[in-house]
C-alpha cells in the first residue's frame, strides 16, 4: 500500500493529469488509498 501511494504521490508532482486506480471492487483498499493520499490531491 504504501508503495502505490508513493507512486500516486511521485505522479501528481510530476503533473500528471490523473491517475486511474484499480481495486478490483475492492472498497478496502479504496479507502485507504485515497485516505493516503487525500492531504495533496
């Protein structure tokens, strides 16, 4: 998890557009994702 957040981190500082993530439904993972990340979106 942590990993993936500091990639989405790595992403948006870099400009990107946005990023895309897969969770396979997983509501879980979503949800810690975005609570990760959610202080620099």
């Amino acid at each position: 998890m942590a990993y993936c957040q500091s990639q989405i981190i790595e992403l948006l500082a870099s400009d990107v557009d946005g990023v895309h993530l897969y969770t396979m439904n997983n509501v879980k993972v979503a949800k810690r994702l975005t609570e990760g990340i959610k202080n620099i979106i």
